[in-house]
C-alpha cells in the first residue's frame, strides 16, 4: 500500500474541491444539514480522530457474528471514498480509508468536514453532488426549511434510484423521520414520528 502516494493524490482532490466549495458561499449546505448528518452518519463526530473506533467495532460484530451488514464509517471516511472512489468492500481499502480519514481531519478544519461531504456526496440518479441533488429535489440549500434538509440527508444512505418505487420512497421518509426525530432530541424538543420511524431505518 502506497500510503504517501495515496495521501498525495487526496489531497489535491481535497484543495480542488475546497477551491470550488468556498466559491459558492450561497450554495453551501445550510446548519441544519450538516447537523442532521453529523446526527445521523456519525454522532461522535467532534470527539474521533477520523475513525470512530467504538462504531467500527460494532459494525463488525454485526456484520461478522450477527450476520446483519453494517457501516462504521465516520463523516471524513465517507469524504475520503467518495474522492477516492474505491468501494471495494476489502479489509485493505478500509485500512487505508482510515489512515486517510486520519489524515483528512487533521488537513481540513473539522467543522469544514460536514458541508465539503454533503457537497460532493451521491444522492441517487442524476444527484452526484449537493448541487445537483438540490436542482433535481427543488431544495434552496440556503434555506432553513429542516423538513428538506431531512430529506436530502436521508439519500446519503438510501440513494434515489432513477425510477423510484413506493416502498423506496416509504424508506427514505421513514429516514427522514429518523433524522428530524434525532434532531428535535438533540434540541431538547419533541417531534411526533410514525411508530416505524422509533428506530432507525
């Protein structure tokens, strides 16, 4: 593993995107959307180096001993496989996205983190970044209306597929739910949610 040379190409990728990140102030994701990904892709997020090493461990409890597929990646391993675009699912790939994150967090000030993510990230179907995701979604990424913001969050993990079935549909609502379920906690407020959505999606 060419680790230097890996860390070299990442990072050029990183002041590229930075360079167009911090042109489009307007553009940038909104408080909410990086809070609501922040609470739900990585909760730990102001306390790891990178890598959260207590999600990691269960993530691979479950996927190895209960059987049931799971990820621990945090905010900046995300960052660094949607640049690097290695999705291979290897225990060699997960290592170097790691030392990568490792790396990252330390390169990039962490609060940046959030909104460089939402910026490149996929969304589904003609949605490769926030740009697109928002045209596509009719979402004003300067807005402060949470109930979109809850709804481009929840692509990040279930991508909108071009031609988008009901139960599809039902499935990013229900993460969606999840989502403003979290934040309204974490506001000391309460938010209503269908029974399905007590868990998370």
């Amino acid at each position: 593993m060419n680790f230097n040379g890996d860390w070299k190409k990442l990072k050029k990728e990183i002041d590229l995107v930075r360079s167009e990140y911090y042109s489009h102030p307007v553009g940038q994701p909104n408080r909410q959307m990086c809070t609501l990904l922040i609470l739900g892709e990585d909760h730990r997020f102001r306390f790891h180096p990178g890598f959260d090493p207590i999600a990691l461990g269960r993530a691979a409890w479950r996927t190895f001993v209960c059987g049931r597929r799971e990820g621990g990646s945090t905010i900046a391993m995300q960052l660094v496989r949607v640049l690097t675009k290695r999705y291979d699912a290897t225990i060699m790939r997960k290592t170097r996205e790691i030392a990568l994150a490792f790396r990252v967090t330390r390169y990039v000030p962490r609060e940046d983190l959030p909104g460089l993510y939402l910026w490149v990230a996929y969304y589904g179907w003609r949605m490769n970044n926030l740009r697109q995701a928002c045209n596509l979604l009719e979402i004003n990424p300067s807005s402060t209306d949470l109930y979109s913001a809850a709804h481009l969050v929840a692509r990040l993990k279930y991508p909108e597929p071009r031609q988008a079935s009901a139960e599809r549909l039902t499935i990013i609502e229900q993460r969606s739910a999840y989502l403003l379920a979290r934040y309204y906690r974490s506001e000391g407020k309460r938010y209503l949610t269908p029974e399905v959505c007590n868990e998370a999606v």
